[in-house]
C-alpha cells in the first residue's frame, strides 16, 4: 500500500511517496503525478525517502511521463531514494533518463535549474 | 410375528387389514349364532349351552377388530385428504344403506310369512343390520379422529387417548354389566359427552378446504347424516320387535358405548357441518391467501427454474394480477445497455404508452420514473385521462442491488379497486421479484466468471507452449530453465534459437505487470525474438530493433527488460546486451569467483526516439570450461520469505556457489528448491524464471 502526500512551495509540487509500490498501487502514483501536470505545475519533486519498494509497474509509471515531462518542459526530481529502489531504477537503465539526486537540497537546486 | 416385522410394512399393513377385517367377521359370526342360541333357549324356558356372556364378548371383540381394522385401512393412509376421508365414510355408509336397504327388500317380499315373523330370524337380520350400523360407526370414528388430531397439539392428543380409553372402558363395562342404569354408567356417559364436546371443537381442517371442497363435504355430511338416523330407526325398530318377546338378546341401546359413539360420531358431524356452512363465505379469502404464498413461491423457485429474466417479469405480471384481481398489469424495465423493455398483461402496447405520456404530460411527479422508491397509487391522476378503460392505478418501484430497475404497473377497470392490503401485497410480490431478478443476474456473472476461468486455462496451455520444450545445446554448454507465474499466465519469457552451426541465440525477458497483459507482451516479444535472431544481428541491433517494434505495441508506462546474448563456441565467446534485466550472475572457474556483470542497458519500450542506441552497450566475455551463467527475473531475487524480506543477490550467489560444479539441471533444480524453501511455499506471489548456462 502506498500514501503519497502532496506539498507546494516556490512553485515546486513535492509528492512524498511513502510505503510500497506494486502495480495495483502504481495507478495511485499515476494519478498524483497526472494531477500535479493537470494543475500546471513545472517543477516536481519526488520524495522517496520513505519508499520502501517499487514494481517494475511503479518504475513504469515514471517512464511513462518521461517524454511527456520533455514536451511540455516539465522538470521531474526524485531524491531520497534507498539503496534497494535506486538500485532497481539503475538496472531498468532509468536512472539514465531522470534524474536522481540524494537529498532535498540538491533536488530543488537541480529542479530549479532544469527549468531555467 | 418375527417374521410379520421383516417384510415390507406395505404388505405387514396389507396382512394386517386382512386379519383384522376375518377377526370382526368371526367374531362378528359367532355372535349371531350365540344370541341366536340364547335367545331360542329364552323363548323355550331351556337353560342355554352357552354362556350368556359370550355374546357382549364376542360383540366387544368384533368392535375392536373393526377398530383396529379401520386404524389401518383410514388412519394410516396417508394419501387421504380431507374430502377423500368424508368420501371414505360416505362409502362405508352407502355399502352398508345398500345391503341394509336390500334387507328390507327380501323382508318385503316375504310379506307376513311365518319366517319373516319369526324372532330369531329378526334376531338376525337386527345382527346384520346392527353390524353394519356399527361398521358405519367406527369407520367415521376412524375418520373424524384424523379431522380432529389435524395440527395436533400436545393437550389434544392426550385428551383424545383419555377418550379413547374412557370409550374401551365402557365397551367393558357394558359386557359385564348389562343394563344402564349403573351410576358408573351415566358417569361414564357424562365423561365421554364432555370429551367429545370439548374433541368437537377441533375444526382447523376446514380452513383448508377451498370453495368446492366445503360444498362436497356438506353434501358428504348430510349423506352421513341419513345414513345415521336411518341406522338408528331401523335397528331400534328391530331392537323393540325382539324386546317385546324377550330381553335374552344384545340390545345395544343399553350399551353406554354404542350410544356415545353414536353420539359422538352425530356431534361432530353436526359441527363439521355447521363450521363448513358458515365459512362458506370466507373461502374466497383463504383460497386467495393461499395462492398469493403458491405465487410467492413462483417468483421465488423461478429462479432455478426459468431460463431467462424474461420468465421472471412474465411469472410476476401475472401473480400481481392474480393476487390483487387487477384486469391488467405493465412492467417496465429500463436499462443502460439496452433499450427499455416493456411487458404487458391484459393491456395493450399503445395504451400502456397513452397512460404513461398521459401522466408525464400532466407532470405527475415521480409517478413511473424509475427514482421512486414508493408505491404509489396514481388512481386519481387517471380521470382526467379521455378514453380510458382503467381507473384504478398502482405503480410500484422494482429495485435491485438498491436502484430501481424498473416499475410495474397494475390497472383495474373499477375506481378505488385497490386497497391497503393489496398494496402490501403487490409491493411484497415487487420485492421479491427484484430479488428473483438479482440472484439471477449473479448466477449469470457466476457462469460468466466460471467461462473467464475455463478461458484462462486455455490462455495458460497455450503460454505453456510459447516457452521452448528444448533448448539448444552444443559440445561447449548446456542450459536448464525452470519458469513459473502467479497467475494462470504470466510475463516472463526464455527462449533459445541456433543461429548457425556455432552460434546459439539466446533470451530472458521480462514483462512489467503481471497476468494477461503481460502474457500478450510475452507472445509478442517470442516473435520479435524468433524473426529478428534469425538474422544473425549484433546483440544492439537486436535491441534497437526490437525496441522499435515494443515501443508502439506497449500500453503507456509497460516495458520489457530482457538480456540477448549470443554463444560463439567458434572462439568461445558471449556477446551480450543487456536491457534493464536483472543483472547476469556470472561464475568463473578458473579463479572460482562469481559476480554479477556490471553494465548499462535501458528496458524495451521506454523511450521512443532513436536515443535509445546510445542507452545500450555490447558486452564481450570469454567463456571457459567449468564457468556458469545464471539468468533470472526479479521474481527470484525479491521472492519473500514469512517475515518479507526478500531472497536478495547474496542468497542467491550463495546458492549457486554451493553447485557449482554440477550439471545445468542440477543446478536449477537445486536454486528452485532453495527458493521454495526461503519463501515456505511454492506458491510465489510473482512470475520467476532462470536459466542457467554450464559451460563444458
């Protein structure tokens, strides 16, 4: 089961994502993200310090926007990840494709200057 | 007798009927001979050979083999219904009217002839006539006993066996004390009036007559009435002729019992028939109870019964007019998915419509739209209405799963036809059907699902047979694979291809999501493999390629990670390309050292554009003698045990280091194992799949 918890500031959408994601609960992953590019927002960042597992239909989720986050100049950060899931993202090759830092700090210096 | 209670009770009751009936008629024969004989001795002044009780004796044997006789031919039928059981005395009486009646024929004839002033032949036709009186007797007793014990309380089956009891007592009595005039007698007397009193007011059974019956069973009661007083007249006539000459003869009118079942047998009927008379009028509402329970079960068992929704609203229509006495009935049944379906009963198409637009047009609100959750009685709106036969309307909601599926709609000709009773009962009809209609919606999906399961069987042998049945192997290695799903199909996927004399093609792929998605992922990826490896490309072609073909079959956010290597025993030599699959564990003999192989690769269907080259590398190994290769899915490495905590890479390099040295079978064999064992099942909640390659 998965909470994820929303919170804005600066113009940045911070989605805390907390517990586990397999594929029933990637579809509620799925729809903050689409919630957050539905109401505008430029600048995302995931907090997945309290992720505890991800699916490979969690991983999906995140793929899934990847092209559309690059069409509509949306920038998208993730930090906090733990060993298991950051390791689970780089053998899928996605850490190639987002972009991954280790904590908040970076994660809104990145995200505010991939939106400049 | 031990061999009486062996055979079948059928024919035990048979015997016993036979028995019962050569008893009475014994006994029944030596009484006539023995008054007969008395009453010759009384006359002549000669003292009699035969004891003078021998006659009540043997009068007391024959009523007791008559009442056991007719215990078995009426009380034990069990097929009788309360008609056949009046017919049953009916009968008894008219075989016994005719022969009587017959009697008094030859008597006629013979006119005033010596023989037919003769005492002792009056003595015996008194006999046959009072045997047949009494025969008539026990077999309404009989009758009436199974009338009154209907719906039997305790109370009333001991006052009956006190009556009974009381009744053989004074059977007894009067043999051995001939006269009535004893106090015990008129005590006795007294006690069996007032039992039968209090028996006589058992009567539930006519309730249960319907209109027909309770005529049938007056005309049956006044016939036994005849027979009755007919009996009475003419055994007391005959009684009176031989008492003037002499009272050496069984007179029954000084049997305190022949008169209290006479009595008895005389009050009942009288009550039966006076209950039956008054509850004449009141039938039609108990028939029409009873049929508004017979219609209720319709509706009910029409649910195994029928075949189809439409029997339902069919049987519904018609218990609501049958139950109310409405002259027509609708039943509307709207839908999503269909279009409104309309069922009519006594009432045209047309009509039903003119009435329905004529109380939409007059803005009746809530009348037959379907969010009413009321009855309502729309009589009144339906004056206003030109041309109308009806007068009277009900509508009623039809819910199911809590919404309203539809309204029914029952019509009478006359004004204010329905009242709350009807109401009620309509409603409760409504109800029932919505629940008729409900169970029969789920057993529909039931055998949907059942066909959905019986399907997916299909889809799995059909998987089953995507997955390879041999694998290829040369003189250089051998490969065993082991693959399982969660579901009945799954998304993983192994295969092996000879793409030449020395090169062997080989896959494990992985599809994101489980179940039928991404079994329909994994025939996909079976056939990119099978046409692109035949065309001996570089390991990054074959991605390229494949990701071009996967990236407009997949649904958004699905992938496939999968590995593609190449086996060169030319000079023994795996090239490689790694797709976002689980990393290659690789164990080298010559250092005895294993490792998971670290390289770079992005998953099949994730980026769309021609970037996805540059996302992939081509990895070369030199393959020794000795050296394995295990290729898995996550499946394996995040396998849970109770506590969940996954199998994890080190458990699983633990594994393969402890057989090593053994065969690819073995190998595989020995890691599923270890698996079930780490989880506690062999029922892992994910697809797994591994390969293992031995080279020799």
């Amino acid at each position: 089961m998965v909470q994820i918890k929303r919170l804005q500031e600066d113009g940045i959408d911070t989605l805390a994502v907390i517990g586990e994601i397999d594929a029933s609960s990637s579809i509620e992953l799925d729809l903050s993200i689409a919630k957050s590019v539905g109401e505008g927002f430029k600048k995302i960042l995931v907090d997945c310090s309290s992720l505890e597992y991800i699916s490979s239909a969690g991983l999906g989720v995140f793929m899934s926007y990847i092209e559309e986050f690059k069409d509509k100049g949306i920038s998208m950060v993730m930090f906090g990840l733990n060993e298991k899931v950051a390791n689970n993202f780089s053998i899928l090759g996605l850490a190639d494709l987002l972009h991954i830092c280790s904590t908040k700090e970076e994660a809104k210096q990145l995200v505010n200057e991939l939106s400049v | 007798m031990a061999y009486f209670l062996s055979i079948h009770p059928h024919l035990r009751a048979r015997a016993l009927i036979r028995i019962t009936f050569l008893g009475a008629f014994i006994a029944w024969l030596v009484l006539i001979f023995s008054d007969v004989t008395i009453l010759f001795s009384d006359i002549r002044g000669l003292h009699p050979d035969i004891p003078v009780w021998l006659p009540r004796l043997m009068f007391d044997l024959y009523v007791l083999c008559l009442f056991y006789y007719y215990k078995f031919k009426i009380e034990k039928e069990e097929s009788l219904n309360f008609t056949d059981l009046l017919w049953r005395v009916f009968a008894t009486g008219l075989v016994a009217t005719v022969v009587s009646l017959g009697l008094r024929l030859i008597l006629f004839l013979l006119g005033d002839t010596a023989l037919a002033t003769n005492i002792l032949f009056t003595d015996v036709i008194y006999h046959i006539n009072l045997a047949l009186f009494l025969s008539f007797l026990m077999a309404a007793f009989t009758s009436w006993k199974r009338l009154i014990l209907y719906q039997k309380s305790k109370w009333l089956i001991r006052v009956w066996t006190v009556f009974e009891f009381t009744l053989l007592f004074a059977l007894l009595y009067d043999s051995l004390n001939s006269g009535t005039n004893g106090t015990l007698s008129t005590i006795i007397a007294i006690m069996l009036g007032g039992l039968g009193l209090v028996l006589s007011a058992n009567m539930k059974w006519v309730a249960y007559l319907n209109f027909k019956q309770k005529w049938t069973s007056l005309l049956l009661l006044v016939l036994a009435f005849f027979y009755l007083g007919y009996f009475f007249y003419t055994t007391t006539r005959l009684a009176d002729f031989i008492g003037i000459q002499s009272t050496s003869f069984l007179d029954f009118r000084e049997h305190t019992f022949s008169l209290s079942i006479f009595g008895f047998v005389m009050v009942y009927s009288l009550f039966s028939f006076l209950v039956i008379l008054f509850n004449l009028p009141t039938s039609s509402v108990f028939e029409q109870k009873l049929e508004e329970v017979v219609n209720f079960q319709r509706i009910s068992q029409s649910i195994q019964t029928e075949q189809s929704e439409e029997s339902v609203y069919n049987i519904l229509l018609e218990s609501s007019v049958s139950s109310v006495f409405a002259d027509a009935a609708w039943l509307e049944i709207k839908s999503v998915s269909q279009e409104d379906r309309l069922f009519t009963y006594g009432i045209s198409e047309p009509e039903t419509k003119a009435i329905q637009d004529h109380i939409i047009n007059n803005k009746i609100k809530g009348a037959l739209d379907q969010g009413i959750d009321k009855t309502k009685n729309l009589s009144k709106h339906l004056g206003s209405l030109k041309g109308a036969r009806f007068r009277s309307l009900l509508s009623f909601p039809i819910v199911v799963k809590g919404e309203s599926i539809g309204t029914l709609a029952i019509l009478k000709e006359l004004p204010d036809g329905f009242n709350k009773e009807m109401t009620r009962v309509v409603s409760t009809f409504a109800n029932q059907a919505g629940i008729s209609i409900e169970n029969f919606r789920l057993l529909e999906e039931a055998f949907q699902n059942e066909r959905y399961k019986e399907e997916l069987k299909i889809a799995k042998t059909v998987q089953k047979s995507l997955l390879p049945e041999n694998l290829e192997s040369n003189g250089d290695f051998d490969i065993a694979a082991f693959s399982q799903s969660a579901d009945e199909v799954g998304g993983d996927y192994y295969d092996t291809i000879r793409i030449n004399d020395h090169k062997v093609a080989l896959i494990i792929a992985d599809v994101s999501g489980k179940g039928t998605t991404a079994a329909f992922h994994m025939s996909q990826m079976k056939g990119i493999f099978h046409s692109l490896a035949q065309q001996e490309l570089d390991p990054r072609e074959f991605m390229v390629r494949a990701n071009k073909a996967l990236v407009f079959c997949l649904e958004r956010g699905s992938f496939i990670s999968a590995i593609y290597f190449v086996l060169d025993s030319e000079n023994g030599e795996i090239t490689y390309c790694r797709a976002g699959h689980c990393p290659v564990l690789y164990y080298t003999s010559a250092t005895d050292t294993s490792a998971y192989l670290q390289d770079k690769g992005a998953a099949l269907g994730m980026v769309k554009n021609m970037t996805y080259c540059n996302m992939i590398d081509v990895y070369k190994i030199k393959y020794q003698k000795g050296d394995v290769m295990v290729l898995y899915t996550d499946g394996i490495t995040e396998a849970k045990d109770s506590k969940g905590v996954e199998f994890g890479y080190e458990n699983l390099e633990q594994t393969i280091l402890e057989v090593k040295d053994k065969g690819a079978r073995e190998i595989q064999e020995h890691l599923i194992s270890k698996l079930f064992d780490y989880s506690g099942t062999d029922d892992i909640n994910d697809d797994f799949t591994t390969m293992i390659v031995r080279f020799k």
